[in-house]
C-alpha cells in the first residue's frame, strides 16, 4: 500500500491554482479578449498551457509540471525544485518469513512497497513465521512475542491433586510450563486422599479437620433456643449448642411468648392486646384485622378517599369510610352533605362550583332588549348574572330597548319611562331624518313635528345616519368605527361591548393589578382578572390557596391563621392546665400554636397539671403519668402506698418482679412489709408463713395472735401479719421445688383441691412417695365456708410407712370448722381431713412435724 502523500503549495501560487481550478478540470488557460494567458504576457510562449511559460517551466511539454506543482512519485520533478519524487517515497522493510512484520536490518525506500516488504520494522526473528509482536507467548525458550523477555507469565508452580478436589498437596509443589493430570495450582490441601477435606470445604461433625485450619469440628454445632410453646422460635435467654436440634428446642430465636404457640417473629398480627409478631409492638397498623380510616383533617366528619390508614382502633384526624368523600379537607364547610352557595367553591362536592341551585343564589330577569332591565316572563337563579339577564323585572317593554323605567320619554306614542303614560309632559317635539332606520336622527335634517312621521326620530344624536349600526344606542365594538357615537372608537370607549377589560399582569400569574384598562383582546402582559396584591410573585393571587408563609397569599388581607380559608398548619391540643400536653380529640389546626394548646396530645386530665404523659406516677390513687393505671409502678413501694394485697401489685403492674412489697389490706395508711411471689402459677401470691417442721403444728393460740411473728426471712418458721388480715380464696404451697395450688377453699362448692406438683416425703425404708390427692368438695355452710390446718407430713396413727396409699396421711387439708372473717388461723379442734377409706373422710390426730424442708404457704 502506497503511503499518503502531503505537500505544501507556495502562497504566490496559490491564487493561480485555484483560478485554474475554477475555470475547468483540464488546466486550459482562460483567453482574454486581448489574446493574452493569466499570469503571462501576450509574447510569452506556454507550450502546455499550466500558466508557465517555457522559461519557467521545467518541462513545458507537461501541464502537471510546473514550479509549484503536487510532487507525485512517479519518477518525475512534477514541482520544477531539481529533486525527484523528494518527501513522497516511503521505508519498507523485507519481511522474509511472511508473518506481516519486517527484519529492522532490511530497510528499502520505495514509492510503494515492494513484494516481500512491508510498512513494520519490529520482527524479532524474521525467519520464524510464529516470531511476531503480538504473538502468543508459548511455554517453549522462545520471546515468541518480541518483547525481549521468553516464556514470561507461562511457568507455573504446580500441586498433586490425589482427591480431585481443586486443592493440591504442598509437598509436591513443582514448577512446570503447563498443568498435567492431577496437577492444580492451589497448594494447601490437608488430606489429599479425601476430596471433602480442603480450605474452601464446610467444617462438619465428622471429627476430621475439614477446612484445613488445624482445628477439628470448630464452630460447627448449631445455637439452639428453647421453644416450649413448639411454635419453631425459641427464648433467647435459654439455648444450648449440639449438632442436631434438640428436643424442646428451635434453631431461631426471638420468641417474645413462650407461653404463647401463636405468638412468634413472622406470624400474623392482630388486635387482641398482644403481640403476635414479636416486633416491640402491640396491635400495629398491619394487623390481619386492622380497618382502614380515612383522614379528616378539618373535622367535618368526611374523610378523604385516597389519605387512609390502617389501625386497630380510630386515630386521630381519621374517620370510617362514608358513602361519599371530601373533596377539600383543608375547609370544614367543603363536603358531600354541605349547602351549595356562591361561594366560588365545590361547597356540596358533587364537582361543580356555585350551581344554580345554590342556596343563596339571586334570580335574574330575561333583558332581550339590552337596556339593563329586564321583562317578567322569564328568570333563573344562578350566582352571577346569566349573558342577557338583569336583577330587575320592570321593563314594560322588553323587545324596545329605548324603553325602560327611567327613560326619556319621546313623543312617539309610546310609554318610554313605563310609567304607564305615553308622550307625557313634551311640547311640540322637533323630529329629525333617521335615514338608516336605527331610531336615530340626523342633526341635519330637523323638522317640527309632535306626530310622528316615517323616517323621522325625535333626537338628533346619530353620528353616522348612513350607517345603521352607529348611533348612541348602539354598543361600541371593536370593528373602527365610533358605534355609539361618544366621539371614542373600540377600547378608547369605555362602553365598548366585546372589549377585554385588562389589568396590567406583571408577574404572569393570569391576575393583574392596578387600573382597568380596556382592550381589544387581552394584550401581552395583561390579564381579565383583577385582584394581584404582589404583581411581582405569581404564587401570590385571589386563586391561590392561603398556606403558612407569613404573607397573604390569596390576596384576602387576611394573612395565615387570620384567614379561615388557610390550608395546611399544625395541629395542636386543648391545654386548660398548661403542662404542654393536650387533649388527644380537642384539637385545632394552625400555623402558629395558639394560647391554650399544646403540640402533644395524650392528656388524661387537663384540668390537672401534674398528670400527663410526661409525669411521674404519685401514689394517690391517680393515674398521674395517663397510662390508663392509677398508681402503677409506685403501689407497694412504701408503708403510704401499701395495695390490697400482691395480686393487686401485679394486676397495676404485670411486670413487677417477685421480692418485698408493701401491702395495706385495710387502706388506711398503715402498711407493711410482705414478700410478692410474681412469676409461680400466674404470680400475685403473698407469703403468709413458713414452716420448717422442726417443732410441733402451730397451736391455737399461735396461730390466732394479731400481731408479727417472727420476721420476713423465709428460712425460719414464721407468720406474717397478712396471717391475720387477708382472706383467701387460692393457698399456693412451696416445698423446696415442688408446688401445690388449692383453688377455691373459700367456696363450699369448688374444687377441694388440685395439684400443680408434688410434694416428697420420705418413709423409714427410704422409698419417696407423693400425696395420693384426689378430687372433692366441701360442703361447709356460713360465713366462711372453710379455715385451713397446715401440715407437712401427716401421719396416719402409725409409726412407720402405711402399707397402702390409701391410708397416707394428706398434708395440708381443712378442718370443718371457720371463723370470722375468713382469716387463715387455726380453730380448737385439732384434725386433718383424710380421703381414700370406704367409708368416706376421717379425723385423726395430728403428728409432730418431722419433714427437714421448709414449707412455704403463699395466699391470694
């Protein structure tokens, strides 16, 4: 391939080409009229007619010859410089072995290349066809690529793969060229007889070191949690680590309700008061059951239909869907069950504005003659006034327009003033010539005449009495002609019908400010509507909407809250007591919080600075911080703010911990200290006594003291003072680890007794027992149906182990008698109740105590 040529024209020749050029393709001089060739005298001689005479010429015989000409290589001086072919000749280089790249130490200049040459000089081996830049590298001693540098990035470091796994074993590391069979170029493997053992292979419980990192089964047992509901999510406070899940437990944690199957992260959440998702939250928007409100943002119990939210219960702002929606939610007297009026606005939301049917809508009076007053056969009501209508119906004559209440009256045996006399109070009128027939005359042509006479009016006011359409009853249109004849043509007239009146509109927001002006058609820089109070800001005019901005946005000179028709603002709460809360649903909406609200609601009582939801709950019998509790968190916390008892603790705050507590059974001050059970059988059970059972049962006469015996501590025997004060309907009995829950002792006809665990007992032989309970009732009538003996262990009679169940003895039972008020203390009579003998329920004696562990005797 030849290469390009460039070359560099002489500026005194360049003019001369481009004639040439100019005038033709073939080079041909252009004649002139004298004979003589551009750029020669007529004497001088251009044998080859390219503008140089043979004394400049090189070669005259050659029109492509010439000084200045394009040197082209062909062996010629085309230029006329002395040298041949100079600038045009290209390097070639021979290229012996073909590969398209020449030997560096060939060079050949030539116009164009030669065969076996070629433009490339970077052969490195110019007798090897597979030597070349650009080459492929091969793994062979040779810089197949020419680059100085052989079988660079080919050599590897290869590794015996025995298993097959990808990984091979470092000890047989050996540099090759290429991979062979059961070569990788990963080392590290730590088996390579066991394709599951590799650094990229999952630890497992296997016993073997299965990713390579010298540590056998690590982190390969699975966290699981406790799940005693079986709902597949467990307490993660309780889990253990094994390599398949246990029984009882689930590989996930964050059940919020062990107690709860239904309960679980990810299940559904309705509102039931609970939460079932485990997400923190109680009854959230996206329950199952949750109903879709609407928001109802002034208060007109219409709500809008594309602003809902779901919820459990009725937020606030929000009302249940209607048959029909808001249509402006921001002004409570826009909605579907509002009076329509002339408002200029969608009063009744049916989507139209200040209907006919408005309620405060004016009549109109059909005007057919334009004279301002209309007839009394037709009308209609509409909110302005109808084309063609008036607000008057006394026109006697409404086809006339020269004839109204008011008029001049005309000798023309008409009533003109309906005044129900025609011609009344003229003279002799004098007439003029209406030659154009518009009731108008001409100046011109006066005659006097009170009779009227064809083709003559009584007033002389026509301007134009060749021109019909101008006269001074006619309306000015723009049409260029002084229709009306007030010496004012089109908008100059300020009675022009079919002008525009404009307002000067600067700001382009299609409402103008300033004077009326009148135009033919609504000029650039005007609009119709008056009414811009800023002409400087389009977002200010009548139609624009009030927002809280700090200025009259509407042009009402109401500014923000001072305008009712203001949308948008936030919403405060009534605040009667000045705590900075305020009542959820006495809400009002403003762009400023006015006296006398707050910005949080929440307030359960604004008459009561110290309660709201910021307060702290006092012991007064209050709900003081509005959590719908009185006095949770605090009852029980002193001798002051004693409760009934613990179950009352529990029931203000359920999630009071078990320990001491402060209870006031009578609530008259004077409390004291108790120990609460919360968590066993539901919680809420007082600690009324314990018993070792070192020594004898408790006597009548202990049992009946009033006062404190003994202290709060629970590994000694003693009676609280709850002994005394508390009645009681549920006994929970605490032995070491075992419970047993009696329900109902204070009804004849509830259950005897039902138990929740089993209380040991050990015989001579050493075997353990529990207490044969079974089911029954009491059949005791009075004030209090049963009192309680208490006992560990009763004995039967005999000394050793009964030989049968029946016959054991069956720890704490009720005697048959009672007392007043139901207290738990122990009557004269000294006996436990058996069950089990043919004949029915038997009194035995009681026994000493002689059980080692403590009982524990709880009441609520």
């Amino acid at each position: 391939m030849r290469p390009p040529l460039s070359f560099a024209l002489p500026a005194p020749l360049l003019p001369l080409l481009i004639g040439a050029l100019l005038a033709g393709c073939d080079g041909a001089p252009d004649p002139k009229a004298d004979g003589a060739v551009d750029g020669l005298s007529p004497s001088a001689e251009d044998g080859d007619g390219d503008g140089f005479s043979a004394e400049d010429d090189c070669n005259d015989q050659d029109a492509g010859t010439f000084p200045g000409a394009v040197e082209r290589c062909d062996g010629l001086d085309n230029d006329c410089d002395g040298a041949v072919d100079e600038d045009v000749q290209g390097e070639f280089y021979a290229d012996a072995d073909g590969d398209g790249f020449g030997d560096p130490a060939t060079p050949i200049t030539a116009c164009e290349a030669p065969d076996g040459a070629v433009p490339t000089a970077t052969d490195c081996d110019d007798a090897d066809p597979a030597v070349f830049p650009s080459a492929d590298e091969l793994c062979d001693g040779v810089d197949n690529n020419c680059d100085g540098v052989a079988d660079e990035g080919e050599r590897t470091t290869a590794y015996t793969d025995a298993d097959a796994d990808g990984w091979g074993d470092e000890a047989t590391a050996v540099t090759v060229c290429g991979l062979g069979p059961d070569q990788v170029e990963r080392p590290g493997d730590c088996d390579d007889a066991a394709a599951g053992s590799n650094p990229e292979a999952a630890e497992v419980c296997d016993e073997q070191d299965n990713d390579c990192d010298d540590v056998v089964d690590e982190g390969v047992g699975t966290t699981w949690y406790a799940d005693t509901d079986g709902d597949g999510f467990g307490n993660v406070a309780i889990s253990t680590v094994a390599c398949s899940e246990p029984v009882g437990y689930a590989p996930v944690p964050g059940d919020c309700d062990e107690g709860d199957a239904a309960a679980y992260p990810g299940a559904d959440e309705w509102c039931n008061g609970k939460d079932d998702d485990c997400e923190g939250d109680i009854d959230e928007p996206d329950a199952v059951d949750a109903l879709t409100w609407h928001a109802d943002g002034d208060g007109d119990r219409y709500g809008l239909a594309a602003d809902t939210t779901a919820a459990c219960a009725q937020p606030a702002g929000f009302v249940a869907p209607t048959a029909t929606f808001d249509c402006d939610d921001a002004r409570a007297l826009s909605n579907p069950g509002a009076d329509e009026t002339c408002s200029g606005l969608d009063d009744d939301c049916d989507g139209l504005v200040d209907e006919p049917d408005a309620v405060d809508a004016p009549t109109w009076w059909l005007d057919a003659d334009g004279d301002g007053v209309g007839g009394a056969r037709l009308s209609q009501r509409a909110c302005t006034a109808p084309v063609g209508y008036a607000a008057l119906s006394t026109d006697c004559d409404d086809l006339r327009a020269l004839t109204f209440p008011g008029a001049a009256e005309s000798c023309n045996d008409i009533d003109d003033d309906c005044d129900g006399v025609a011609d009344d109070g003229l003279a002799t009128p004098t007439l003029y010539r209406d030659g154009d027939g518009d009731g108008f005359g001409d100046p011109a042509g006066a005659r006097t005449d009170c009779d009227a006479l064809p083709g003559y009016v009584a007033n002389n006011t026509d301007c134009d009495d060749a021109r019909s359409s101008a006269n001074p009853g006619a309306t000015e249109v723009c049409d260029g002609v002084d229709n009306d004849c007030d010496g004012s043509l089109d908008a100059a007239d300020p009675s022009i019908s079919g002008a525009t009146t404009v307002y000067t509109d600067a700001d382009g927001d299609s409402y103008g400010a300033g004077a009326a002006q009148r135009a033919c058609g609504v000029p650039t820089g005007t609009a119709t509507r008056a009414g811009d109070c800023d002409d400087g800001l389009s977002a200010v005019n009548p139609a624009a909407a009030e927002v809280c901005n700090g200025r009259d946005d509407d042009c009402d000179s109401l500014v923000d809250d001072a305008d009712p028709g203001r949308l948008g603002g936030s919403v405060f709460y009534t605040d009667a007591d000045g705590d900075s809360y305020g009542v959820t649903t006495a809400t009002t909406t403003a762009c400023s919080r006015p006296t006398g609200t707050a910005a949080l609601a929440g307030d359960c009582d604004d008459a009561r600075a110290t309660a709201n939801p910021g307060a702290s709950e006092l012991c007064n019998a209050l709900d003081d911080d509005c959590d719908g509790v009185e006095d949770d968190g605090v009852v029980g916390t002193g001798a002051a703010c004693g409760a009934l008892d613990c179950q009352d603790i529990l029931d203000l705050n359920p999630s009071a911990a078990s320990g001491t507590y402060y209870i006031d059974p009578t609530l008259d001050g004077t409390g004291y200290q108790v120990q609460c059970e919360m968590t066993t059988a539901g919680g809420g059970w007082t600690l009324i006594a314990t018993q070792d059972w070192s020594g004898g049962v408790w006597t009548t006469t202990n049992v009946r003291d009033a006062v404190l015996i003994g202290s709060l501590s629970t590994t000694s025997d003693f009676k609280g003072q709850a002994w005394n004060d508390l009645p009681f309907s549920d006994l929970l009995f605490e032995n070491g680890l075992q419970y047993a829950e009696y329900e109902g002792v204070h009804s004849g006809a509830s259950s005897f007794h039902t138990w929740q665990g089993a209380i040991p007992r050990n015989c001579g032989h050493g075997t353990v027992y529990t207490w044969p309970m079974t089911s029954g009732t009491l059949s005791w009538t009075g004030q209090c149906s049963t009192n309680l003996y208490m006992h560990v262990r009763d004995w039967d009679g005999t000394i050793g182990c009964p030989s049968t169940s029946a016959d054991d003895g069956d720890g704490p039972a009720w005697s048959s008698g009672f007392n007043n008020g139901c207290r738990l203390d122990d009557p004269s009579l000294s006996g436990w109740w058996r069950h089990g003998n043919a004949g029915g329920g038997v009194w035995t004696t009681n026994f000493p105590w002689t059980a080692s562990r403590a009982l524990r005797m709880y009441v609520r």
